[in-house]
C-alpha cells in the first residue's frame, strides 16, 4: 500500500485575484504548462482514451482570450474535467500554502471555518468545522449564502475547491484565504423565501486546523443505556489523527458500547488509516477495539478514506453509512508551476491496493443508504442520526442475544 503516499486528498482549486494581466503574459504559457505536464505524467498513458492534443487545439484559443488569472484557471480546469479523472486540480499559491501545505498538516491557519457547495443557482453551508469563527457564530449545515459584504453570492468572489468535473456532483466553494483578525460580512438565509430566515453575521478570521477540527468532534451519546463515541476524521492527512483516534479509544471509549467514526471529507496517507484501519481489526496485531462500529461516508469522502471504507466493509469490521463515496482514488503528485501555483497530477493507478477493485469513478457503496438533502437542512445532518440508529439497533440486538444466554 506503499502507493498510497502519493493519493492525498480533498483540494481547493483557485479562484485567483481579479487584476486582469496580458493575454500572452498568463493564460497561454499557464495553458501549456498544465497540458505538457498531464501529457507526460498522467497515469494512463491513453489519456483515459481522449485525444489531448485534440483538447489542446479545442481549449487553447479560450485560454488566450481569457482576462484574468481566474479565467485562465476556468479553462484549464474545464481540459482536466475531459479526462474523467479525480485529483486533477489547479490550485493557486495561497490557497496551497495555508490549506495544503499548513492546515493539512495540523498547522494553525486563519479561516472562516465554513465551506459551501452549490445547489442549482444557490450556494449553501456544507460543513462547519466545530469550534471555528462560524460554529461560534452559529452557522448551521444548510444555511444559504445570499451576500458577502452587500455583494450578493452569485456575484461575490468565491474561491472554487476541487470539483472532479468529469464524475460530476454539486461543486463546492470557500470565501477565500484571509488573515488573521480579518472580517467578513454575510448575508443569509435558514428558511427559504421567508423573512423570519434572514439573518445576517460578522466573521472574524481565527486560526484553527483540521486536527483540532477531529479534537473537538469527539462525543459521547448516551442511547437506550448504551454509551456511543462519535469522532469526525476530517483528514488522514497527519498521524495525529491517528493517535487522537487510538485515544478515544482506549481511554474516552473505554467503557463504551460502540463508536462512530466520521469519514466524510479529504483522504489523506497510507501510515494513517492503516494504522486507524489496525486499531480496529482484530488480525492486524495492533487492534484496539473489538466491539460495533458504525463509519459514515458520503461523496465527499475521498481518495484514501475510499480505501479505508473498502477495507472495513471487505473485512466486515463496520457497518457503513450514509452515500456511496467521490469515487475519487489515484495516487497523484503536487507539482508546482512557473506562476507559484500548484497543480495535482494523477499518477498512479490504485487497483493493487484494494485488490484489483477499481473504485476510481466507482466509490465504495453504504451498507445502509441514508438521503441528506442539503439546502435549508437547519442543520440537520440526516446520515449521522441514522448512523445512531443504526448503531443502537446492533447494541439492542447484542443485548437480546447476550441476556437469552443466561
């Protein structure tokens, strides 16, 4: 599973500032750059069966004509999506030095702490990262963004997050990359087309990580006399995780009943979720927990928590939860560019780590099918209250069984 090193993640792809530039002085050599490297490094050496140097002639004259550094990205991004391949992204400088290269590593980063995705012509609250400016300020899962600083969405400027245009999917979005202490003004709406719904909040950037993103997820529900752990693994990306999660555990959990781990988001390394994988199977030599486990999943689990999902299904060592997953797992390479950004380049093919599965644009399926629409959900977050039924109804079992023995 060595190959996994290479396959991080869920990545932001740039928006870039507004300033327009010379044609000839951004858009083509930026052009050229990306379609040489994908045409010398991709995994698949037939291009998954298109004609590249068709799509170069096809998409060369918009990147030419684009104004603006943003432009030139949209286009690029639009030749990645004709691959139909996950971890092609283009990620401008900013956006990889805090998120990928900092907060992916544990490090401390000013953020907002929210991310959007957009549904038809609405962009709606995914995720609040707990402990964050916005869960402090009491944005909830749903909420639609209607303006940012009197701008309204749909014409603010939104920074676009990795969207793997060619397995489709709502694409999703954050409010840039800010300082620290900085402010932000928004707009928005709870309950649709009602006034009762507005409201508006002010966020001041704070610094926060992903890791202490996993630290704060931790609980303990209390069900039918049943003690159930729950933890959010927002990453695979830092051992931490892993120790946080052997933890838990062993200490938090150690009376528990059965615990819930939370696989929606980015992937991450091949250490950590062999060593998370390890706690919780009773061959590996290195387990830590033998009693039900319940891990949600939905599309934007990605890339090496695809993996770990299989593998637990595989080995039947959790129940799974919620949606099939992004379908997103190549082993790809950060590469970076003349300009400063980065792009992602898929590399490796990953079939000889799940056993010749092929779940690059497959997914791992849930053993229980959970529908969590997203606008105006006021928070509601339909697969982990159905992960908690799930869980409850395997300890009531457990129970019935263990009191017919006596």
């Amino acid at each position: 599973m060595r190959l996994l090193r290479a396959a991080l993640l869920l990545l932001a792809i740039a928006g870039g500032s507004a300033t327009a530039r010379a044609q000839d002085d951004f858009g083509p050599p930026l052009f050229e750059e990306v379609w040489t490297l994908f045409k010398g490094k991709f995994y698949d050496r037939t291009m998954n069966g298109v004609d590249w140097e068709a799509l170069r002639k096809k998409y060369l004259p918009a990147a030419k004509a684009a104004q603006t550094p943003e432009a030139v990205r949209e286009v690029v991004q639009a030749l990645l999506g004709e691959l139909k391949a996950s971890h092609s992204a283009l990620i401008r400088e900013d956006v990889f030095r805090a998120h990928y290269m900092l907060m992916s590593k544990g490090r401390l980063v000013p953020q907002w702490g929210f991310t959007l995705s957009k549904h038809g012509e609405g962009y709606y609250v995914q995720e609040v990262l707990p402990g964050s400016p916005a869960d402090a300020a009491g944005l909830l899962r749903g909420d639609r963004l209607l303006a940012v600083e009197d701008t309204p969405a749909e014409l603010a400027e939104l920074a676009p997050e990795l969207w793997d245009a060619g397995l489709g999917g709502p694409r999703p979005y954050r409010i840039g990359v800010p300082e620290a202490g900085e402010s932000v003004r928004l707009e928005l709406e709870r309950f649709p087309n009602s006034e009762r719904g507005l409201f508006r909040v002010t966020l001041t950037a704070a610094e926060w990580s992903l890791l202490e993103a996993c630290l704060a997820s931790r609980q303990v529900y209390t069900r039918e006399g049943f003690k159930i752990g729950y933890v959010h693994l927002y990453t695979f990306l830092m051992d931490e995780v892993a120790d946080l999660t052997g933890d838990f555990l062993t200490t938090t959990l150690s009376d528990a009943d059965a615990v819930i781990l939370d696989l929606r988001g980015m992937g991450g390394l091949e250490r950590v979720l062999e060593r998370i994988l390890g706690y919780l199977d009773p061959n590996s030599g290195s387990c830590l927990w033998g009693k039900p486990t319940v891990a949600l999943i939905d599309p934007r689990t990605r890339s090496a928590k695809e993996v770990f999902a299989f593998h637990l299904k595989d080995r039947k060592l959790a129940t799974l939860v919620g949606q099939t997953t992004a379908g997103a797992v190549i082993g790809a390479n950060f590469m970076p560019l003349k300009d400063g950004s980065t792009v992602l380049v898929p590399a490796v093919d990953m079939r000889a780590i799940t056993g010749g599965h092929v779940l690059e644009a497959v997914g791992v399926s849930p053993d229980v099918e959970v529908d969590n629409p997203l606008p105006y959900a006021r928070g509601v977050d339909a697969i982990r209250e159905r992960g908690l039924e799930v869980i409850t109804e395997q300890l009531r079992v457990l129970r019935r069984q263990k009191a017919k023995l006596y």
